[in-house]
C-alpha cells in the first residue's frame, strides 16, 4: 500500500464554482497509484467542495444564484460581522455543503460520472488563494 499527498492551490475572483478536475486527475495520474482511494479537503471555514455537472456552466451560476437566495447576505441577522457582510453567510453556506470529498481512483484516475467534475465552491466575495489538501492511498 501506498500513500501520496499534495497540496493544490487556487485562485479565486470571488463567489462561483471553480473546476479543479483537470489538476486533480493530473495529480493523481503522476502519483502513478494505479486503484485506490482519494480524499481532498479543503482547509478554509468560508468555502467547500462539491462534485458536480461540469458540462452546462448555467448549473455552476444556478447553484451560485440558488444558494444566495437561501443563504442571504443580510447584515442584521447575523451576530459575526466582523470580516464583512459576506463571512457569515459564507460560514452557513459550508455548513450547508462539504469540506471533504472522497472518490475512488481506478486505472490512475479518479472514477467520475459523465458530466462530474470537482469543484471548488468560493462563498466569499473577494478574491482568495484556497487550499486543498489531497491525499491517495492504494497501489
């Protein structure tokens, strides 16, 4: 058995879906780690990770719209403030998804449906350097 980790780091513009598969399934090809299991996580209170369809982008901004209708950025609401009208819900918005994915790797690559892709959810308005933590284990 083995064991590879990585740490991935992406740029962000603001709130949207970022794809990461292409650097995720580069990643994992060059661990050359034939089966096995891949976690990623990402290490920010303020933004998740999701898979999901990565063929129409207007799922990507209905997601986004969808998600500022039921999480809003209204300032009265919330206690925490300190870090600008968008923390908090940003905070309630990975509460409501994920910080960490798992998925299987077959063949040196991770197995993904058709139109699956890995996302990086930003929730905050300003741009932000993310961190996602990958680690593989199999043979």
């Amino acid at each position: 058995m083995r064991q590879a980790t990585h740490t991935l780091t992406l740029q962000t513009t603001g709130k949207g879906l970022y794809e990461c598969t292409p650097a995720v399934a580069t990643w994992v090809r060059d661990s050359g780690i034939e089966a096995g299991l891949l976690t990623l996580f990402v290490q920010h209170t303020s933004a998740s990770l999701l898979i999901q369809e990565n063929a129409d982008p207007d799922v990507r901004e209905d997601l986004a719209d969808f998600f500022t209708r039921l999480v809003p950025e209204e300032t009265t609401t919330y206690r925490h403030r300190s870090e600008g009208p968008d923390d908090m819900p940003a905070h309630v918005r990975s509460a409501l998804t994920q910080t960490q994915l798992s998925l299987p790797v077959d063949g040196t690559r991770p197995v993904l449906g058709t139109w699956q892709g890995i996302f990086l959810f930003e929730h905050r308005s300003a741009p932000n350097r993310r961190r996602i933590v990958l680690h593989l284990i199999g043979e």
